[in-house]
C-alpha cells in the first residue's frame, strides 16, 4: 500500500467558474442587449466591433465569449452565426475554455504598446484557421497607450470581413471617442438584488447547500450587482459555515450588523437618545459588527427611507416585511431636513472613522453628533418670536410655565412653538441667489458666478454652466431648493446658453454707474484734488433710510471715493 494515496476525486472549482454561463440563455440580468444582439443576428445586421462596458462581475468577459461562440457557432456541419444556441457546437468548448485559435484573447493591461496591437492587425489579414470569424476579445481596452488606440483605429474601421473585435472595460470614458465612435456599445448593467437571490437559491440547490432566505440577501446586497462577487462570498460563506449558510454566520463573516438592528440604532438617533444610541453600537460591537460598516448600514438605510419618502413607492422586497413596514412608517413621519442632515453627517463620519486610530471611540462621537443633530427643527417650523433659548435648543422655561422635570437627552429640547415661518417662494433666479445667501454661501456664489440662465419657471430651472463651475453645482442646487421651499426643484444643465450671469449683470452695470458718476461736478472735483482717489463702487439710494446716511436725497445716485492710501 502506497504511504501517500492519491485522491481520485476531481480538483474543486469555484462557484464562479462553475456556474459560469455559457449562452445567452443562461446569462442574467442582460435581456436589453440579448435582444438587441437576437435582432442584429436575425437580420444579418451584424456589427464589425462591439464595446461592452459595465462594473467588476457583471458579466464583460463571459458575454464576449459567448457572443464569439455565436459568431462562430457549427454543429452537423452548418456554419452559421445564431444566438439561439443551447447545445455545444464544433468550437463552443475550445472558446468558452480560452483556448480556440481563432478566437484571441488580450488583456491590455499588460499588453498596451503599439507593438501588441501591430501583432493584431497584421494577423488579421489572415483568415481564420477553422471557425467562420477570426474574433479578437480585448479586456481592459481603456489601458492601450494612445499610440496603440491610434494603431487600431484603420483596422477597426475597414476590418476584413472575416474579422470582428469584442472589446470590454470597466473605465468607457478612458477609450477615446474615435474608438468608441466606431463600436456597438452594450453597458451591462448591475444585477437586482431579488434577481440575483433568485440565482444564489438555484445554484444553493445544485449544490446541494442549506442556505437561509435573509443569509443569500445579505450576500446579494453585499456584492452590489457583481454576480461574480456574489458567488465567491458565496463561496466563503459555505466554508465559514461547514457547508450550512446562515444570517447569524454571514453576518459574522463580513462583520455586518442586524438588519432589524440596523433600524434600531436609527430609531434611537432619531428619538435623540445618545445613551441608548452608544449602548446600541456597543452591543452590535460585541458580537463582530465593524464600526464603519455601522455607519454604513445607517447611510444606506437613511437613504431608504428618504427615497420612499420622496417617491412613495414600495419599500424594498429584498427587504424583511419588519424593515420594510418601519422604513415606510419613517418615511411618513420624518422631516427631509432632518433625513439629509442624517445623511450628510453621516458621509462624513464614515470618512472619519475609517480614518481614526480608535474607529470605535470616532463611531461613538459621530453617533453622539447624530442625536443632537436629530433634533434641530426644520426651518420651516423656526420661531418667529426671539423667546429667550434653553442652552438644549430648546425654548427657556419661563416662571410661570409648568414643572416638566429634567431633560434627558436632545429629544428633551422639542417644544411647542408659537408660530410657523412662511415657506420661501422664489419668483425669479435672483431670488434664488439671495434665497442660497441665507443656506448655503457655496451655492450662492455658483448661482451669481457660474450658472447663466436658459429658463426660469415654479419648480424648474435651466441653465449653462460656466468653464469654471462645478458639474455637483446644479444638482446640490435642486436639492437645496427642494428643502428650504418644501416644493420639488430641479435644476437641469444643457449647452447654449450666451447670457450673462448675475456676477456680470452687476459688474456691468457698476461699469455703466462709474462712468456716469465720473461725469458729477462734484465727484470729478473730488478726483481731481486727490490724485490717488478712486471710485470703488456706485450705490442707488433706494429709500429714505438710505438717503439719511448722507446728504443726498432718495432715490439720488452717488458714488464711493477711495483713497489707495
């Protein structure tokens, strides 16, 4: 007997090379460009060179190996291109393993000179060996040098007919538009979480695994649409779990909190209760949650909530019927000041808890900053009145209010006001300047410097942008308009517009009422008896507040004089 006996038993593979799909009937998540793709081949429309684009995981490399297999597909001696394929053909094996002679496969991220693309096109010349197309598959094209997109481009354009290009990338806006321009392009798009669960069950079956409902959503939200991730945390997890995959283990794996827990420590911020807040944190802390994603599971629940709230559509059906009742119950009753505050608070503790020696101690301080934030009131619901304020935030207890005991928290400091403020309603984009001066300064100096109007009406702006200005500006704009008006605004950019913006309207006009006030006897006597003097700005007396601060009358025109020294 042999001392070291040698298994018979076939070497493991992974889920994601196992359950690889391998036509287009098996492929997930992809119907828009599968029945594009049936059309081209049912009309003889078939393209010279695709470009398929999309996120890690999704599927890039796979759907061009099939689409190579379409292309080249044989069986019982016919040679037509078809996507309407389920059995191997002659060449289906050799192509989905990598390994057919017509059927090229590249990686340009390791082969981006020109000298590697020169190879290509001048094989291409040379018809293929056995299959009908000769089928270069290049991978993270967007990292060919310029030289080599410049040495493809004659080749691309007038291939040989016998010759098709499928390229992929993660990075479409790294290929240049000469490349793109001369390319059918697919974006694939990220898997629906229901839709890959659905996959994750079926390939838990083959396999013969135990696997909780709530175990496979965990796995699907956490690989974010890849489907290649899905299967390797897949993977992870049966091992982690001895062939048994539970939310209880999966949650201990990836260092994730509770769903329900998750609503929870929403809950008491918004209740404003710290304590129970931290005590919260502390026992999800316990039991392996990681801090960041803490906050992270907070982040992506507050903008559960704050899209039901803004849609009013179906919570999430990935979602336990628990969450998705108490999501939709703090869509209903929770402010949109308060639900952005969480929000953007909440983008910035991540940042730096992720950042922070002690992750622990930063979440605790952010979550501390949560719950007295969660209770500022809205702006709509400010006083008008200047009642003396508790240091809280709250109104002060007057001698004769009665006795309420002690404060316990942020939540303390909500109290009944005497009277609403009015809601702003912008008539004109001027308005919405001034209305951006008292929220946020940042905004108002993209209305007046870099925004020129195209059309103003209730709830709806155009505009241009400047060289200078942010892209973010228009939406952050929106948004903010949205929250101080309580009405839905949207600010949308498009090209064309020549008019000044506000910043030029009033440089212009300061321009026109320099020039006039140089002509006054009086501030040209001024000029002249000092050399050094200056008109620095002109001022329209607008009243008969303004005209007591000087010597002129209302509505008068006067100028500024300053001296450089």
């Amino acid at each position: 007997m042999s001392d070291s006996p040698v298994s018979s038993a076939s070497p493991y593979t992974v889920l994601a090379r196992k359950y690889r799909p391998s036509h287009f009937g098996e492929l997930i998540g992809q119907a828009p460009m599968v029945r594009t793709l049936k059309n081209a081949f049912a009309h003889d429309r078939i393209p010279q060179a695709w470009m398929l684009t999309g996120v890690r995981g999704v599927g890039k490399t796979t759907t061009a190996r099939i689409l190579a297999r379409a292309l080249n597909y044989e069986k019982d001696g016919v040679r037509k291109p078809t996507v309407d394929f389920t059995e191997r053909g002659d060449h289906c094996q050799a192509i989905m393993e990598g390994r057919h002679v017509d059927v090229i496969e590249m990686d340009a991220a390791s082969h981006t000179s020109i000298n590697d693309i020169r190879e290509i096109t001048d094989a291409a010349r040379y018809k293929p060996v056995s299959a009908l197309y000769k089928v270069y598959i290049i991978d993270e094209v967007h990292m060919l040098s310029t030289a080599a997109f410049n040495g493809l481009l004659k080749t691309l354009e007038e291939p040989p007919e016998h010759v098709k290009f499928i390229f992929a990338t993660t990075e479409i806006r790294k290929v240049p538009v000469t490349v793109l321009s001369r390319c059918q392009r697919f974006d694939l798009r990220r898997i629906d979480a229901a839709e890959l669960t659905e996959h994750l069950t079926k390939v838990a079956a083959s396999e013969g695994i135990t696997a909780e409902d709530e175990a496979l959503r965990l796995i699907s939200r956490a690989a974010e649409g890849s489907v290649r991730d899905s299967l390797s945390l897949m993977d992870q997890a049966i091992s982690h779990g001895g062939g048994v995959i539970s939310a209880e283990s999966l949650r201990d794996m990836l260092g994730l909190a509770d769903r329900a827990r998750t609503v929870d420590l929403f809950e008491l911020i918004m209740r404003g209760d710290p304590a129970g807040a931290l005590a919260e944190l502390a026992a999800q802390y316990e039991v392996g949650a990681d801090p960041a994603v803490v906050l992270s599971d907070l982040a992506a629940f507050t903008h559960q909530v704050t899209r039901l709230k803004v849609t009013n559509g179906p919570p999430d059906a990935g979602e336990p019927q628990d969450v998705r009742e108490r999501a939709a119950g703090f869509a209903e009753t929770l402010g949109m000041a308060a639900l952005s505050r969480m929000w953007q608070a909440l983008l910035t503790g991540i940042q730096e808890v992720q950042s922070a020696p002690k992750p622990m101690m930063a979440a605790e301080m952010v979550l501390i900053r949560l719950c007295y934030m969660a209770s500022l009131p809205d702006p709509d619901r400010l006083p008008l009145s200047d009642a003396p304020q508790a240091p809280g935030g709250g109104a002060a207890r007057t001698p004769g209010s009665a006795a309420r005991g002690p404060a316990r928290g942020p939540a303390a400091t909500q109290r009944a006001r005497p009277a609403v403020s009015e809601r702003p309603a912008p008539k004109s984009f001027a308005d919405v300047a001034e209305l951006m001066g008292s929220h946020s300064l940042i905004l108002k100096k993209a209305v007046e410097q870099d925004m020129r109007l195209k059309s103003f009406a209730q709830g709806r702006i155009e505009v241009s942008l400047t060289d200078s200005a942010n892209a973010a500006a228009a939406g952050q704009l929106g948004a903010k308009l949205t929250e101080v008006t309580g009405e839905r605004w949207i600010v949308s950019v498009s090209d064309g517009a020549t008019g000044p913006t506000l910043y030029e309207v009033r440089a212009a006009e300061q321009l026109r009422l320099k020039a006039e006030a140089e002509t006054d006897p009086l501030v040209k006597a001024i000029l002249e008896r000092f050399s050094d003097a200056e008109i620095k700005e002109v001022r329209k007396h607008d009243g008969p507040d303004d005209a007591a601060e000087g010597d002129t009358t209302p509505g008068e025109q006067h100028g500024r004089t300053h001296r450089k020294d």
